[in-house]
C-alpha cells in the first residue's frame, strides 16, 4: 500500500485547510486510515482515524470540534478537515493505513507541513 498526502500549506490562525491522503490498493475501503502530526521537537502523535465502516476516532485533547476525518472509497482517498486552525496545530502531517485486523499502522505517507502563524 502507498499512501500520498497532499494539501498542507501556511494559513493563518483561524483558518482552515484540507488535507488529503490517497492510497494505490484496490481493497482501500477495508483499511482503517489514520492521520497523525509531528510538531518540531515533539513526539509524533495520534490525530484520528476511520474505519473502513465510517467510525471514527478523535485524540480528543487535542483536535475534537476543529478536525474532521472522511473518506471517498471510490476514489481511494481519506481527508483531514481542518478547521479553527492555531498555531499549535503546525506540524508535518502524516496519513497512514492498517487492514482491519490489525492493530498497528503499517503503511505510511511521505507527510504534508502545515505551518499556522499567529
């Protein structure tokens, strides 16, 4: 499975951007799909995910009511809505997949930088 996120850019606080995150497996409606971020001098961590059943799961400390995941099985793409942007949020953004029987994620996307200034 390769993974290719795309979207990322420099926005202001307040402001939004949606990321990407586009897999080449055919089976793609069977991964569960997670978005993670890793800011400068931190550990990566855990942003969300969705199943291949739509559920899905928020790091609740930090992105719930600003971020929303969803996904376009037909076009074997997931998305990372991000809304409320803060200056904290900036980190390189990665997407990865899991099949659903899985516990760890296996395959994962190069990254996309969002930087939000102040």
């Amino acid at each position: 499975v390769q993974l290719q996120a795309s979207g990322g850019g420099l926005v202001q606080a307040g402001g939004s951007l949606r990321l990407s995150c586009v897999a080449s497996v055919r089976t793609f409606s069977s991964y569960f799909v997670g978005w993670f971020r890793q800011a400068p001098g931190k550990e990566r961590e855990f942003v969300g995910d969705i199943s291949w059943t739509m559920s899905r799961t928020y790091n609740a400390d930090s992105v719930r009511g600003r971020f929303s995941i969803s996904r376009d099985n037909a076009k074997n793409t997931a998305y990372l809505q991000m809304n409320s942007l803060k200056p904290e949020d900036t980190a390189i953004y990665y997407c990865a997949a899991r099949k659903s029987t899985e516990y760890e994620y296996g395959f994962w996307g190069q990254g996309t930088l969002v930087t939000v200034s102040s």
